[in-house]
C-alpha cells in the first residue's frame, strides 16, 4: 500500500539559515514525487516534482528537493530560508503503475523566524 | 487565468440538510479529485474522475456523493450530512500524465452543527 510520511509536524529555523522538510515514502513501482506548499486560506500550490534520474529537483521560490532511492526519501530543501517561506509544506506521492491515487503526508508547519 | 474555483468557500448548515459544493476548472484537464484535510492527517482523497461520466472512490468516500456529466465541473454531494463531516474541502484538476501535478482550489470549509 502507498504511504507517505512527515516525521515532523513542526520545523522551526532562523531567517537566512538552510532547512530540511523530510519525506519518506512506500510506494509500487516507480514513483511520483511532489512537494505542494500551503498558505493560510488558500489552496495547495505545487512547488516541485521528482524528474526521474535527477537526485536533485529544482523547483519554485528556490526550494529543491533530495531524492534518494535506496532511503525512499524526498526531502525538501532551500539554502538561506525566508520568513515568507513560513508555511504548511507537503510531500505527495502517486504511484508509478498507472494509478490514479495521489496520497499525500500530514503536513509540516515551517516557521521562519526573523 | 488557470483556475480551480469552488463555491461556496464556507458553508455552517444542520445535520441532515442536503448540500453540494461546486467545483470548476477552465485547462479542460481529464482528472479531478476531492480532498478533505484534517489537522494531523493531511489531505485524504474523496472521489476522482477520470473523465466525463468515470468516476471512482478514494479512501474516505462515505457520505459524499459525485458527479462528472461535464469535463469542466465535479460537484460534491453531501445527501445527509453529519457533524463528522466538518472538515476543510478542496478540490483539484490535472491534466493527462502520472507526473502532471495538481491544481488546487481555494477550499470550502464546512460546518455540520
């Protein structure tokens, strides 16, 4: 069965600093990887995907995410972090064998402090 | 503009009281989906649509009810609506291709008193 999960319901870091938002993953085949970014009273915006044989995706408002296979990890990065980034962050992932379902993890809140 | 619109963005209603919650895209995407959040579990996914009139259940899909008679709109349809139901609901669109990612509307929060 797919699963998706965020370790951390909460990252906290200080303006300027890099962060991580982790991803792990249990998925048939070959998967599809996503990272949405959430703001309040809005929709889920779509940030990146994985690109297959690419390790490192690059995507929206500079973020980039990590893909590693033999970890089944897909974690969000970004070098110098903005308070603007401050957000709810999730990792989706569908699988590869032609399904329609799109199973997405809880959540992280990022909190970027100034 | 690429747009997912769903109306109305918030609902309070009673128990029992039928309700449907429209949803619309304009990138004549095949796929849509309806999706629920609740704190601490993330988006679970309601009912998807393949295409006009091919519709199938996600993982939480009693209570709700969809249609797909257009390639444009997928209306939820809540028949009896109950307090459990109370939830934040979004829907979404994609085009053709396992990688296409998805867009989302704003969201419609519901209250079942």
């Amino acid at each position: 069965a797919q699963s998706v999960a965020q370790p951390e319901d909460q990252v906290n870091v200080a303006e300027g600093n890099p962060l991580t938002v982790k991803c792990t993953y249990s998925v048939s085949g070959n998967p599809y990887l996503f990272w949405y970014v959430q703001y309040p009273n809005r929709g889920l915006q779509f940030l990146l995907k994985y690109i297959t044989g690419d390790n490192l995706v690059k995507g929206s408002y500079g973020f980039e995410a990590e893909f590693n296979k033999s970890q089944t990890s897909f974690h969000l990065k970004k070098p110098s972090a903005l308070v603007s980034d401050s957000a709810l962050y999730f990792c989706a992932v569908r699988d590869g064998t032609g399904g329609f379902k799109t199973i997405f993890g809880a959540g992280t809140r990022l909190f970027v402090k100034a | 503009e690429a747009q997912v619109t769903q109306n109305p963005r918030y609902l309070i209603t009673v128990t029992g009281k039928k309700l449907t919650v429209t949803c619309s895209q304009n990138m004549n995407h095949e796929y849509m989906s309806w999706y629920r959040q609740d704190p601490g579990l993330g988006l679970r996914q309601i009912y998807y649509s393949m295409n006009v009139e091919v519709t199938d259940k996600g993982d939480v899909p009693e209570g709700y009810k969809v249609s797909r008679k257009e390639k444009r709109n997928f209306p939820l349809i809540l028949e009896s609506p109950s307090p459990n139901q109370t939830s934040l609901y979004f829907c979404a669109s994609r085009g053709t291709g396992g990688n296409q990612p998805q867009h989302f509307g704003d969201g419609t929060r519901l209250s079942i008193l």
